[in-house]
C-alpha cells in the first residue's frame, strides 16, 4: 500500500510539472546566481558580488600557490616535480600573460548598474562603486604591468548579433594611458573609501598605496626605458616617453606622502626581538598597524590556504611532508652586517682556510633582523623546535661522511668512533631529496606558527598582504631619490632600516640607486615585487643573463643592482671530526649549487611585455604584436 501511494504521489507531482506552461518554467529565476538587476536592490546582494570580485583579485606570486616563489633567484624548489624551474634556460614569452576581460566585462556591468540605482542608500552605493572601481583599476594595474597597454574598456560590451562584431573590436591603448586611468580612478575615489576600520576591502589608504606604485612603475618605465628603446612600439602601446618621467615620481611621492603624513598607518613594532617582530608582522592579523590592504583567510569558514603545510620543517612538521621553498644563498647574503656594509657569509679566512663555528647560527651573527626573520636559518626554531639543518661530517682529509635519509644513523664511519652516529640533519640537505632545505636554508615570511597549521585536516588562515606601509615609505624614498631629494630619501629610508636593527643612518650621499634595489630586495622578499621591479627598472635582461654562474661569482659584488642572478645556490653546514683537535664537532661551511640547477636563466627583450597570443589578435585585428617576439 505504501509503494502504490508513493508511485501516486510522484505521478501526480510529475504530470503537474509536465502541465506547466514552458514559458513559466523558462521565466523561472536560478537560484544559484544572482540577476544583475536584483543586486542593487540589497546591500547584503551587492556585498556578496563585491567579495566574488576580491576574491578574484590579480595576484603573481602569493602564499597559496608557493612555487611561484622558485622563478627568480629568491629560492630552489625543493620538490622534484617542480625542479624544472631551475632547469629552463628561458621563460616562455606567455608565462605571466593575462587578459582577463571576462573580469573587466562583469565590473563594467556592476559599476553601470550600481551607477543607476537610487534604492540604496546614497553612502553606501558610493561606497560599493568606490570600491568596484578600485578592483578594476587594480586589475588594470596587472595587465599592463604584464601587457603593456591593453584596450581601455570602461562600459559593459553587447554584441547586437548583426554579424558584424567589428565595433566591440578596441585598438591597445598606450601604456601610459593605462597608468594614466589608474592614478585618476585613486583620486577620483579615495575620499568615497573609509580610512579606518578595513584591511581586507578597499580603503583610502589603499587607493593612495596603489596610486603610488603604480605611478613609481610609471615613472620608472619612463626613466629607465630609454636604455632598452628597442623594448617599445611607435604607437606607443609599450614603452613611456622620458619626458614623462618626473611628473610621475612627483605622483608617486604625493600618494605616499598623504598616507606618511596622515598617521594612520605605521611599522610594525609589537615585539622587542627584531626579527620575531618582523616575522610576526606578516602573521598577526590583530590590530596590525602596518597592513593596509590584504587577502583574508579564515578557518572557520575553511578560508585555507597550505603555505606552511608546504614548508614547514620536518623537525617540526605535523604531517610527513613540506620543506619545498627553499630561499637561496643569493637572497640570503645581501642581508647587510649591521654596519651598513656587504659582505658574504664568512666561510675562510683571508688564506683561504676555514673558518670553524661554535654554534651553528654564528656565522649569520650581526646582520640585518629581517634576515632571520625572513627565513629559517641553521640553528633556529619553529614551533619551538629547533631545525636540525646540516650536510655531515667533514673529515681532516676534505671526505665528507653523510647520508641519503634524512637524519640517517649509521655505524662505523668516523675515525675512533665504532658505534652509531647521525651522518646527516633530520631536515637535510641532501642534494636532489625532495621536502627538505637543499639551499640550507627553510622559509620564514609567512609561514604560521600555531598548532595546527601544518596539518592536512586544518592548514592556515595567515593572510596576504598586498600593501603595507614599509612599502609606500620604500616607494617614497624611490621616488623622492629620482627628483633629486637625496636627503628625503633618506628618511623614509632610514626608518624600515632602524627596525630592522641597521641603527647607523645612512646619509643622503649613500642613498645611490643600488640602495634603492637592495633595500627593496630585502625588505620585500616573497611578496611578489622581484619580478615587477626589476621589468620597470630594465634591468632584467642583465641580472637573468644567460650567463652560468660558480660557487666564487655568487658571492661577489653583493648589493650590486645588476649583479647577474641567473642560478640559485646554497649554504650547506658540517660538522667538523676531528677527535683531540681544538675544533672538534665544531661547523665549517661550504658554499654549493644543488645538482638540480643546471641551467642559467636568461629573460629575453621579449620578455619584458608578456605575450597576447594569436587568438586573441585572430579575433581583434587591431591589437598589435608586442616587441621581440
């Protein structure tokens, strides 16, 4: 009786949808989407379009995605499926292409639509355009920082179906106009943003932070495009007229100025260990001074993301696995000694013999904090534990006694010693073994120190920050450098300096244009500048040469700008067995390159503006090919 009245009821309930009239069934509103003319009826609607629009913000490098970190010469890659980054002599011309105009289609047709409403509020829609508005500008900002000039589109693109689509068809705009709309977009909307109280959506300090980059990398590809003016186009599609130039770095030092002067950010100054303070800059999400805009996760809503599951070191790892970004010798060394010089990690003395440490960590002794903050040296602790990072033994005869495990035991292998020994840290290096430090060395900048972090079922709510206020003080030093204001400079300079421990100013005569580079170096690392700031300065194609690099050229003319960078290379610690010798189980260290690289990078001309394939130029005749390529 039960399976008769069931059968009933899903008859009846089928011929009643078979009976309903097809234009009422295709009238019927989705429910998993939102009309976009319902979504300016509700705050609640236009803020859950605007989180799908930060979600899709442009990012290149970024904590959810750690091999993008191994491309330039900051870290190796320690996972075998991915040593192929240091084995390609050239990047693919398409390796950091975009054209996403889908994004900027669905922001024209928000903006327009919100443009139009009066049921909202009028601060609040004021507001929500503001900051649809900053995301376009943003997005913008990525493409022609990849691109070049790209069309400048600005309202919602319909096709009429006539067969002819040749009106939707836009040309490139010059670079500079793209530029151009950005630095206009931030001061037409950065008084309709708040000033406090956000971090994670769009504000007045976050307008005027993009304003001044984008207007530094304006400014800079005007300036110092002229040394590479066969990387440009005569319509000016790629390339910036030097003429231009000041009035930019005036820009950029106006925007950063505004933020500097207002007091409403500051650095970050929470702990008194230097470098714990800048490592937790990046980790502490409470009351940060420093973080003006920045990409939120969240574990309750599983808003994860696995940086630290990736990384973390196999002493202290909560599940059998990370240790992959491994930071490189080349960006560890140009951590300066707290005496404001450059000098490479002391391995021999001046004749050439080695040099034999007590303590694991005292060869990184008297540098620049933001070194050990930014990445985990020998010696040093996560999660409490102390990261067991070092080759093997080395033997009065030069022959080293090591392993293929991590933390390998083995009986019988040192001189006067017959019983069991470890031959090799429990986090490595061994060359060529995935997961563990190859280059010596583990990564620190963001990598989340709380229980739990590294575990599969739970990882990290860390956030990325995209714009914090060392950078705009950086960004107003570059600029107020290149208007002649040397003295300038070197205040802004000077303050990111003093908290890293460099206590001794530089002077406005030191502050040269290697300075600028290096200090951004450091300062920046792993927050996805490396690759745009040497594209705007040309001077790309001269540290990713071509060129091999050796154990002797690594370690030369640190601090150096244009230093050529086109391999990565590591710092590997033994222990020292020598029974009865007064430096006994004492480290050496030897300066190495991983197996693993075996190519030099080398960044073409052609490469200074990314691809726009053939696609893309079949359907729109107008765009024009980018150079040297």
């Amino acid at each position: 009786m039960k399976k008769l009245l069931l059968y009933l009821s899903f008859f009846i309930l089928t011929f009643q949808i078979g009976c309903t009239k097809d234009s009422e069934f295709l009238n019927r509103k989705p429910t998993d989407v939102i009309d976009p003319d319902d979504v300016w009826t509700d705050n609640n609607l236009v803020l859950s379009v605007l989180a799908d629009f930060y979600d899709r913000y442009p990012d290149f490098q970024r904590i959810d995605r750690w091999w993008e970190y191994t491309n330039f010469e900051e870290a190796f890659p320690s996972a075998a499926g991915d040593y192929w980054r240091i084995q390609n002599t050239d990047w693919a011309y398409d390796w950091w292409s975009s054209w996403d105009y889908g994004f900027v289609r669905d922001l024209n047709m928000f903006i327009s639509k919100g443009s139009e409403t009066t049921t909202l509020e009028e601060a609040d829609r004021e507001r929500f355009l503001a900051e649809a508005r900053f995301v376009r500008a943003s997005l913008y900002f990525d493409l022609v920082k990849k691109m070049g000039g790209v069309p400048l589109i600005l309202e919602e693109l319909t096709y009429d179906f006539s067969g002819d689509p040749t009106y939707l068809q836009h040309a490139r705009a010059k670079e500079h106009e793209i530029y151009d709309f950005v630095i206009s977009e931030m001061e037409a909307i950065k008084d309709k943003l708040p000033t406090t109280g956000t971090q994670t959506r769009a504000s007045w300090g976050a307008a005027l932070a993009l304003e001044a980059r984008a207007a530094l990398y304006a400014g800079s590809i005007a300036k110092y495009g002229a040394t590479t003016p066969q990387v440009s186009l005569p319509g000016g599609e790629v390339g910036i007229p030097a003429s231009m130039a000041n009035d930019y770095y005036q820009k950029a030092l106006t925007a950063a100025q505004a933020i500097i002067t207002s007091g409403r950010y500051s650095l970050y100054q929470k702990k008194d260990v230097l470098w714990e303070n800048f490592a937790s800059l990046f980790t502490d999400k409470s009351n940060n001074p420093e973080v003006i805009f920045a990409k939120d996760y969240l574990l309750k809503t599983n808003r994860i993301h696995g940086f630290t599951l990736q990384n973390q070191p196999r002493t202290s790892a909560e599940e059998q696995q990370g240790g992959r970004t491994n930071p490189a010798l080349n960006l560890a060394q140009e951590f300066e000694l707290l005496n404001n010089t450059f000098a490479p990690f002391a391995t021999t003395d001046i004749a050439g013999n080695d040099i034999y440490y007590t303590n694991i960590k005292d060869i990184f002794a008297g540098r620049d904090a933001r070194l050990e903050g930014t990445i985990m040296l020998p010696g040093t602790q996560f999660k409490g534990v102390t990261t067991d990072i070092w080759a093997g033994w080395l033997l009065p005869n030069n022959s080293i006694v090591t392993g293929d495990q991590f933390g390998q035991i083995k009986s019988n292998v040192l001189p006067g010693n017959n019983g069991s020994v470890q031959v090799v840290g429990k986090d490595g290096p061994i060359d060529a073994l995935e997961f563990g430090a190859q280059t010596g060395f583990f990564i620190r900048k963001y990598m989340d120190n709380n229980i739990g972090s590294g575990r599969i079922g739970t990882q990290s709510d860390v956030w990325w920050i995209r714009y914090r206020y060392a950078e705009v003080l950086l960004n107003a030093a570059e600029a107020a450098f290149e208007l002649n204001q040397p003295g300038v400079a070197a205040g802004y300079m000077n303050q990111v300096r003093a908290r890293a421990g460099l206590t001794t100013p530089l002077t406005a005569g030191q502050i040269t244009f290697d300075r600028i580079v290096h200090e951004r170096k450091v300062e920046l690392a792993f927050e996805d500048h490396i690759l745009w700031d040497k594209k705007r300065w040309r001077i790309a194609h001269l540290v990713w040469n071509g060129e091999n690099m050796n154990t002797t050229t690594v370690t030369q003319n640190i601090g150096s700008a244009t230093k050529p960078q086109t391999m990565v290379f590591g710092l590997w610690a033994y222990k020292y067995h020598n029974p009865g010798n007064a430096n006994h189980n004492k480290y050496v260290f030897r300066v190495v390159k991983p197996s693993r690289v075996s190519q030099a990078h080398r960044f073409r001309l052609g490469n200074y503006y990314s691809l726009i394939n053939d696609g893309i130029r079949s359907n729109n005749p107008k765009i024009v090919r980018q150079p040297n390529q």
